[in-house]
C-alpha cells in the first residue's frame, strides 16, 4: 500500500472586508481653471477605523482640488496654499461654507491624503503624507509585500511559497501605515490531496488567519483605490516530500530524483511524508565492476550498507517500491594496505569523522609533534610491545621519531650497595629520520590519523583529491620488531628516505645498522638494524641513508638489541659481543621481512588484542565525534562541588581514558623482558626528569593498579619476576647495610635496572613491603598457588628484614619501622604511620600465604610481630594521623601516604562494624581537597579517584578527574606531572574507574559500589575482575543496575560453596530484594518454610541497614556462571517532597535524604539531600 503524507508550501495570503456605502466616503475632484467647476472625479478617501478617511489620487501639475462629502464641496480656507513647493507634509483646513478656493498642487505624482471630518460635519482637515509600504505578518516576522501601495489599485501576488509542514503559520497584521487590515473568517481547508481556492474579506481591526493544513499556499491581495478588500487562497496540489538520509529528492513524472554523496558502509534510510521511514533491503554495490543497480526498500531496517563511497544519482518510485542508483564517482580499485581501518579510508570528511572503533584516538590535523621535550609532546601516539617503544606522529611530509628499548639505562652499579643517591638515567636510543622526497610537504583535502587501543596500531592518512598515502606503524611482541607500512591508492607513487641518527651506521642492500653505547656509567651496548623492502620502484643507499623512489608500497622494520640481561652471573650483562648483537637483530629483521607487513600485523594483533580486549567498557550515550584534543578541552574545568558534569562528550573520554592507562600498561609491560615499566613507561626524551627510574614511593606501584581488576595479569609479571630475582641477586646486601646480620632483603625509594636502590628521604625500607603487595594482589585475583609458592621466598625474605628493623621507638611496648619521613610530605615528631600501614600489611599478607602453603611457623612468626606492631591507624580529632598521634603539617600536599589504610589496602573500610577508622582516614582525604601543591601532579588525581571510590563516593571520584582535567593532562590525555609525561596516572585512573564499578578486597564481590550517577547513569562492563578468581559482567541503566554475571574461573567449573555477591539498594530497580533472581531463581530469605522450596539451591542474603545494602550468598552447585537479574520497579531522590505549608517565619527542621530518596537519621561524609521545610538541596558532608 503507498502512504501519503500532506504536506504544505504556503505560497501567498488574501483578506477580505465588506462594502462600503457610497455616503462613507470622501471624493477627490480637480477642475482646470480658476473659473471652471470641479468636475472631474479623480479619487476617494475611505474610512479607517480610527475614524480617519484615507485614500491615494494621481495629480497633474497645477491641479487644483477640493473635496466632496455629502453632495457637498469642501474648500479650502487659504487660497494657493501649496504653491511652488511640495505638498507633502502640508496640512489643510476645508470647508464647505466658504468661497470656492482650491488647494493648489504645483507638482504632480501620486500622493496619499489622510482626512478627518469635524463632528458636526463642517470642517475638514487635511493632510498630503508619504505613501505607505503594504506589509503583512508572516509566523511572527514582518514582510513588506509592496514597498509604495499608491501606486496599486488592483491585485497584489505574494510571490514566495509559504509552506505549512508540521506546524501551523499565522499570517497576522496587513497593514498599510497606521491601519491594520485582517480577515472577518478563517479559511476552511481540508487535507484532501486536490487543488483548492478560498476568498476571505478583509476589513480595518480584522483578525489574523492560520493555516493549518499541510500544502503549498499563494497568496492574493485585491486592493480598491489603494485599500486592501479580498484575500485569495490557492492551495495547490499536493505531491509528499521525499528525503533520502538528509536529501530531498524533486517529484517528477511519477518518480523522485535527486543526487546524494556516500560513504562506504553508510546506511540509507528514506523519509516519506514525514510519516513513514523506508530502507534499503540489500545492500547498494556501487563498485567499479557494478556502478548501478535497484534495490527494493520497505518498512523494515535489515541493515543493508553501501559498499562504495561516491556521489549517487538515485531515483525512488515508491508505486513499486524501488530505488534505482547510479554510482557517478565509483571508487578504483584500492592498493591501499587492506589492514588499514575501513572508515579511515573511506572518510571524505575529516570534520565528521567518527572512527569505526570507539576505542580509538584520533586527530584531524598535523600538529603531531615529538621533537621536543616529552611533557610538550602533543598529539602523539606511543606504540610498544614492552621493551621496545616509539612515539610517532603520522606526519606525511618528515618523521623525526624516537626509538626507546627499556634495557638501555645509564645505571649507577654500586658495587658497594651503600647508594644514598640518584640510581642513573634511561636513555634514549636514537632517532629514526623518515624524509618525504615525493608528495608536498602540506597536507590535502583530508587528514587523519589514529591509535587504535584495541590492536595498538596507529594509522594515518592524506588525501590529494584521487589519490591517498597512507602509513601505519606497530611494534610486534612475537616479531619483537618495530615496523612502519607505507601505500598509496590512484596514480600516486611513493618516495621517501630512511635514516638513524646515530653514529657509525654502516648502510648495505636496503640495511642501516648501528652498534654503539650511551650509557657512561655502565656497559650496556645496543645494536639498531633497520631493513626496508619495497614493491615497485627502485631503491638506492647514500650517506648512511636508504632511499626509495616511485614505489607503490613500502615497509620498514627495525629491531634493537643490548647486552642487558636480568638472569646474568655477570651482573646483568649477556655474553653478546657487538657482532653478536648485530646478528641478533639482523635475524630479526630478516624474519620479519620474509613474513611481510601483513603477516607480522596479524601476528601482532593475535597476541596483543586478546589482551587488551579482555575488559570491555561502554557509557550509554557516549560519541567519540571529536579529536582527542577537543575532547580533553571540552572536560576542563566541568565540574561542579559535587560532581563531574557530564555530556556525550565527556563520557567518550571516560571511556578513553580507561583504554588508554590499559593500553600503556600493555605496551610498557608485557613480553619475556623481566624489568618493570618506568616513570615514563618506555618512552623518555635524552635527559628525563628524575632519571626515569622506578620511583618506589607511589609511581611503580600505581603503574599496576590496574593489572589485576581489569584482566591484565600477564602485565604484572615484569614487576614481579624483577621484585624475585632481584631480591634474590641484590637485595640482602642493602639489608645488611642496615642490620648487618639480617637474611632478609630491603629497597630504597629509587631502582633501576641492575637493582641499585637509591635513598631520598631516608631509608624507605617500606617500600619492599609495598611492593611485595602485589605479589599477594596477583595471587588473590589469580589463586595461582603455584605462582605462590614460587614468589613466597620473596616475600618472606622481606618480612625477615621487618623482623630485625622493627623496634620500639617510644616505649610504649608497640614496634614500629624507625622512620618519620612520611612521602614527600616530609619529618614528623614521631615515625610515619605510611611506613607502619605498609609493614603491617605485608605481614598479614605473607602470613596468610603461608597458611595457603602450610607453613605454619613461618605464619606464626608473623602474627607475632602483627601483635606487637602499632598499625598506623591513628585518628586524632576524627581524622587519621600523618605521623604517630600527629596530624599532617600540609594539607595541599600532593601525597596521601597517611592513607595507604583506605587504598590501595583496605585495613579501614566503610563497611567496618566501627567505622570511626573509616571516617578518620575519609575526613583526612577531605582535608586533602583539590590541592597537589600546585604542580599539577596527575598521580594525585588518580590516588583520590581510588580512594573517593573505596569511600563509595563516586561522584566525587569523577569529579576529581574534571578537576584535573584542565590542570594533569596533556592535550592528548596522557597523565603529566609538573609538565613532564608519567605513565602512572593512566593506570591510576583506569584503576580508579574499575573500583567504581567493582571493589572485592573484603572477600564479598562488590556490585557498583560507586557508581557515579551524575556521570555514567547508564552503561556496561565485562571481563573485570574480582579477587578470588571471578570475572565480572555488569549492565546498568538510569543508574539501576539491570543484570550482573559472576563467573568462576576456577576449575572444577562451579561456584564455589558461600560465594558472596553485595548489592546497593541505591542501585536496585525494585524496591525490595526479592525482586533479584539469580539464575532465574528468586533469593528467597532463609527463613522461608521449606515446604515451599523446591531443591534448587536457592540464593540467600542478608540486610545490613547501616550501609543499605544487601549480600547475597550464592550456593554450591548454581554453576560456573551465576546471572544476577532484577525486577522493573524504579525509586529514586522523588520521594522527597517539599513541605510548601511549612510556615516560612518558623526554622523548619533539618532533613537528610540520600541521593535514592531515604532518610538517614544520622548522616555520615557524603553527598546527601538536605530538606528543612519548602528548601530541598544538594549538600556535602
């Protein structure tokens, strides 16, 4: 069946008004001479509704006039009035009982008179004025439809259409001067398809008329004597519009017609009538080898695409139903490299471009620069496979990029290990220098260039009209290469020269290789061989330079190689001469030019994909439609005292963000290579700020915050095999240092790659504890007691140091590590409860590893110096203590190592039975505020999110991230510290936003603890995970979570008897717990009778009213998955309603609210809603 839809042009508007006698009117006569009568009838005034007469008359020169009323001539009162001048502007006195004197107009035209009648009909006054447009009002603007009416005595067209669509038009005021015209009736249309006519009278104070009927209107004015009477309405015959996407077509002979532009894996949909959408059934070719074609279209969406990109002539013939098409432009065949993402080669637009992936970095301009300092880097990409990296820009005319390999470090040995200072420096290995020699250096009609997270694999592309290069740069972990791609599509060739910046390059058959060494302070070597092949073309070697000419494509790879290895009896170093290193990476190279370009990306994505794509993250209503630039410029400074204030935008950032400290992670740590990311994961400029060492005392640590609850376990094992081996190599010896006959191990704040451990501050003997928590984290998260096993000597050992260090530095019979430096906040009166919170933790830890490993004395002797410990949780005056019963001296200070107890360890929770813990270490985060003393110190924002999120303060933990925003991130969102790039806060933040949606330090798996609702009211996560080995799906929408899937990754495949799930009642659809079902079966209270239990195991929980939420007990035998689903019964802050009786003289009493809308008698820290009669606010506690 067609459909039609009514649709309206309205083209012209026309009024009517009644008759007028012949006694209502003034008559203008002339006559020749003095002595001649007035004889001649040359026009009339009519009357207006503010009682005064108005006509318009054409004049002779020297026209002699007078007026008629009544039978009557008026004369005027002074003879020749008007002589030799205009008369406009003139005003007259008339009577009809004086002598027959006339007004006498010396010059002729056409001119307006304006006449009032005395009331007792004797006198007239007279007035010549400019002639007036004729105007009317059209949907509430004024449009003047003829610019000098008196010259007009017969119909006036209004000549634009004026077209009614959805809505309707008013057509107000005619007005010609001071008198508005209007209808006595409206107009009666009806929606029939048919041409129609209708005439309205017009008349002075008349109404406005409305269209409201779909159609295309011309508008008539008939005009007597200058007087608008009749308006005439033609609406024509209607013809429905049709829109395809957003063009609309033009109706002709039965068919629409029109031409439209689109892009490769577009959709089409077609808008009729603006009442029914039609789509494509199958999918438009357009190609060279089919650039026409007819498709079918309907009601029904089958997600059928265009398959090439070009400008389309179409035509609909919606009788049958059928769309035909014509592809105009139809794209030739590519060679553009086939692993080039798809809409980054088909986009036409920059400015429009959304890529494909939405965990994707992207820019539309050139600005990509990384020659200079690395905290001034902007818009780059940084790539790695965890031991080598590099960072590019995309740049299409020349390419300066830094090569880094993380072994190649400039490191102080210390033979001696007695090292009170720096640990050395991470040096760069070089550049490698890529010279565009054929295409101009500026840039075409589209640019854009990408990263993209989820294969680690930037792209880029230009366009000059026809023709594209293109290029694409990864660094492989099985090929344990670097490679760059080049290709072309159209006519365009490729020429470009390839080069080292460093010295003795020796240059042979496409081959540039260097040995050399930068490292003063150590030995290190490295060799760099890079090898370029190319397709086409002719390739030539100068000057230590490899050049290609006129290829159609060309690939470049690199390795590099050093002497560095961690398993050495010779200290870290290989057995590798020079000539053995430039083997070593010659093999490389040649493997991976013999597999080719797109072996060795598929190699690449295999291994590096599965790793990333582990966690996936989506925010409802989230576009990445803008360069990162833009976005990260769009979140500054969005916030307000509770919240972040989120948009699409921002939301697309979060999810970025998340990607991006994951990807780091990935790039900088991972691989056989057993060194822990630095300060600046892989990627550092010649001189990095504070050596680019592993900073012990919240950076290394922070860089694997996010290992373990976002899936990346793999990542964690270069930290922790170096913290094994290198305890086990080094260590003792700086322990000995301290307690000469200890067996233990210890470190300082700074290391490097050969484990010299420098002090700053003091002996930071705390940090090998610190550290050996993530050797407990990776055990909790994977239940590898094999891996426990292996590490415990480890962890142990430190513990052995603890054992002979810790003493009693008060007499107050507690032990505790002698140190008052508290990070970097600096001495107290008494030791720093930083160390004490960390020593005490690893006990527990290594104590509880024992028991797993039944080494019963070994755990004994660890509880017994638990015992003996002070712990550091130490409040005074309701907030935690910096030092042993001393509050923080600085609270703007950029650290929070006073509340290691609340993150990343949980020895104080909001969960405790006392919380007076808890609030003390939340009212000292609260102290702590916004301030990093000012350096813009993006760590600092980090630690607050996770800690603001182990609060269950979520809001607050996205606001923190706004804040910092505009002041810790760089134009391209990696995390800075005084303007230098640092590669923790990426991870922090990841970190921070997982613990948001899943927290399990307390053995029960946390569901949306801190979901922040003012950010993220809707969304997904899968793949996090929950300490004792569980993986984690959760969907939520308008803040209420819809489903959540446990799975335990444990073999037998089964839940595990008692598995414990906690659910928010702030974020439950229903209002009630039994409206949750796991598994599809009801959590029934363990109460109920069993008479009306069947046998499977059902689900129990209990309430706890202090936190208002719930913990469900999942039972053996549910399964390897348990799928917690939820009743469709909404709450929420609606339930405050404001007392409007309260009298407003009287205070009203106070109110809390939480942000679901119960009351809470006794507030604690937080944001709630505060009621006291008719005012109802947010506030924070």
């Amino acid at each position: 069946m067609l459909y039609f839809r009514t649709m309206l042009t309205v083209v012209c508007l026309a009024l009517l008004s009644p008759s007028l006698m012949a006694e209502d009117v003034m008559e203008i006569w002339t006559r020749p001479d003095d002595n001649a009568s007035f004889d001649t009838h040359i026009g009339t005034l009519q009357p207006t509704a503010d009682g005064s007469y108005v006509g318009s008359a054409s004049f002779s020169d020297y026209t002699r006039v007078a007026l008629r009323l009544d039978d009557r001539l008026y004369y005027t009162t002074t003879h020749h009035q008007g002589w030799g001048k205009s008369i406009v502007g003139e005003h007259f006195t008339l009577r009809h009982d004086t002598s027959p004197r006339h007004i006498w107009v010396h010059y002729g035209g056409t001119y307006t008179l304006k006449a009032r009648l005395s009331d007792d009909r004797s006198e007239i006054s007279l007035e010549f004025v400019e002639p007036a447009p004729f105007t009317m009002n059209l949907a509430g603007g004024t449009t003047t439809v003829v610019d000098d009416i008196t010259s007009l005595t017969g119909q006036v067209k209004y000549r634009n259409a004026i077209q009614v669509r959805n809505s309707p038009v008013t057509i107000g005021d005619f007005r010609i001067g001071d008198t508005v015209y209007g209808a006595v009736t409206g107009p009666q249309f009806s929606d029939g398809a048919e041409a129609q006519s209708q005439q309205l009278s017009l008349t002075p104070g008349g109404r406005p008329i409305t269209l409201d009927r779909k159609g295309t209107y011309t508008l008539t004015v008939t005009l007597d004597n200058g007087i608008p009477t009749l308006l005439t309405l033609d609406k024509s015959e209607m013809v429905p519009e049709l829109y395809v996407n957003s063009t609309l077509l033009t109706y002709a002979d039965g068919v629409y017609g029109g031409s439209l532009t689109l892009d490769r894996n577009s959709t089409v949909s077609l808008n009729y009538n603006d009442v029914l959408s039609y789509y494509i059934q199958s999918d438009i070719d357009g190609s060279m080898d089919s650039t026409s074609g007819s498709v079918a279209i309907a009601v029904a969406d089958r997600g059928a695409k265009v398959l090439s990109r070009g400008t389309y002539d179409v035509t609909v013939d919606m009788r049958s139903l059928t769309l035909t098409y014509v592809n105009t432009t139809p794209p030739r065949p590519s060679t553009l490299s086939p692993t080039l993402p798809g809409g980054l080669t088909d986009c036409t637009n920059p400015s429009a471009y959304i890529p494909d992936e939405p965990m994707t970095m992207w820019y539309n301009t050139t600005d990509g620069n990384a020659d200079t300092e690395i905290g001034a880097w902007t818009s780059v990409f940084m790539l790695g496979n965890g031991r080598m990296g590099m960072t590019v820009s995309g740049r299409d005319d020349a390419e300066n990029i830094p090569l880094h390999e993380k072994t190649n470090y400039d490191a102080v040995r210390d033979v001696s290990h007695s090292n009170s200072g720096g640990v050395g420096n991470y040096k760069q290995i070089g550049r490698l220098q890529i010279v565009n020699n054929g295409t101009k250096a500026e840039y075409g009609s589209a640019f854009l260039r990408q990263l993209n997270l989820t294969t680690a694999v930037a792209s880029a592309i230009n366009r000059w009209g026809d023709n594209a290069y293109a290029r694409e740069y990864l660094v492989s972990n099985p090929h344990q290469v670097g490679a760059i791609h080049f290709s072309t599509d159209g006519d365009a060739r490729l020429s470009y020269s390839f080069s080292l910046s460093i010295g003795g390059t020796s240059v042979q058959n496409g081959v540039v290789s260097a040995t050399t060494s930068n490292t003063p302070n150590c030995n290190i070597h490295y060799n760099v061989t890079l090898k370029v092949t190319h397709d086409g073309g002719s390739m030539t070697t100068s000057g230590g330079r490899v050049s290609v000419t006129d290829a159609n494509e060309i690939t470049l790879f690199y390795a590099i190689v050093t002497n560095y290895d961690i398993n050495s009896a010779n200290e870290c170093y290989s057995s590798d001469s020079d000539a053995g290193l430039a083997s070593r990476a010659m093999a490389l190279v040649d493997k991976a030019a013999s597999d080719g370009w797109n072996t060795v990306y598929q190699k690449h994505v295999e291994e590096y994909s599965p790793l990333f794509n582990t966690v996936k993250f989506n925010l409802a209503d989230a576009s990445n439609n803008a360069p990162v630039s833009d976005l990260k410029k769009h979140y500054e400074n969005r916030y307000d005292d509770f919240s972040a204030l989120s948009d699409s935008r921002t939301r697309a950032t979060d999810m970025l963000l998340f990607g991006l400290g994951r990807y780091l992670n990935l790039a900088s740590s991972r691989g056989s290579l057993d060194l822990p990311s630095n300060l600046q994961g892989i990627w550092a400029e010649e001189s990095p700020r504070w050596g680019c060492d592993f900073h012990n005392n919240i950076n290394l640590q922070m860089n694997y915050w996010a290992t373990e609850n976002t899936n990346m376990p793999s990542a964690h094992m270069p930290l922790l095999n170096y913290l094994r081996k290198m305890a086990a190599k080094r260590w003792n010896n700086y322990a000995r240092n301290l307690v000469p006959a200890t067996n233990g191990w210890t470190t300082h704040l700074m290391l490097n790659t050969f484990g010299t451990t420098g002090e700053y501050g003091g002996k930071y003997v705390e940090s090998a504890g610190w550290n050996c928590t993530h050797i407990w984290q990776h055990y909790l998260y994977t239940q590898d007691r094999e891996f426990l096993a292996d590490f415990f000597d480890t962890m142990y050992g430190a513990c052995l140091f603890y054992f002979d260090y810790l003493t009693d530095t008060d007499g107050d019979g507690r032990l505790e590590i002698p140190n008052r430096y508290s990070p970097e906040v600096g001495d107290g009166q008494a030791v720093a409860v930083h160390a004490q919170q960390i020593v005490i933790q690893h006990l527990r830890n290594t104590r509880d590893a024992a028991l797993i490993l039944g080494k019963t004395a070994k755990a004994d002797k660890c509880q017994e110096y638990i015992d003996r410990m002070y712990d550091g949780i130490d409040i005074k005056n309701g907030v935690q203590c910096e030092w042993k019963g001393q509050l923080s001296s600085n609270d703007n200070h950029r650290h929070l190592s006073h509340l290691m107890c609340l993150y990343p360890f949980a020895q104080v929770t909001p969960y405790d039975d006392d919380t007076r813990n808890f609030d003390g270490a939340y009212n000292a985060l609260l102290n702590r505020g916004d301030s990093d003393d000012g350096l813009g110190v993006s760590w600092n924002t980090a630690w607050k999110m996770n800690l603001y999120a182990r609060s269950l303060q979520g809001d607050l933990a996205m606001r923190q991230l706004a804040y910092g925003m505009a002041r810790r991130f760089a134009p391209d969102l990696k995390t800075i510290n005084e303007n230098v790039f640092q590669i923790d806060a990426g991870a922090g933040v990841a970190a921070g936003m997982a613990e948001m949606l899943l927290q399990s330090y307390s053995g029960v798996i946390d569901l949306l603890p801190a979901l922040p609702l003012s950010s993220w009211r809707g969304g997904s996560v899968s793949g996090l995970k929950a300490a004792g080995n569980y993986e984690v799906a959760i969907e939520w929408e308008n803040g209420e979570m819809l489903s959540a899937l446990i799975t335990d990754c444990i073999s037998p495949a089964a839940m595990r008897d008692g598995t414990r799930i906690r659910v928010h009642a702030s974020t439950l659809p229903g209002a009630d717990i039994t409206m949750l079902q796991v598994n599809g079966v009801n959590a029934i209270d363990a109460d109920t009778p069993s008479f009306l239990l069947d046998s499977t195991p059902r689900p129990t929980y209990t309430y706890e009213p202090r936190t208002d939420s719930y913990v469900v007990t999942i039972p053996k035998g549910t399964g390897k998955e348990a799928k917690i689903t939820f009743g469709d019964v909404s709450t929420g802050i609606g339930s405050i309603i404001p007392d409007s009786d309260c009298h407003q003289s009287i205070p009203a009493p106070v109110e809390y609210y939480d942000l679901q809308g119960r009351r809470i008698t006794t507030p604690g820290h937080g944001i709630y809603i505060r009621r006291s009669g008719s005012d109802v606010t947010k506030v924070l506690l």
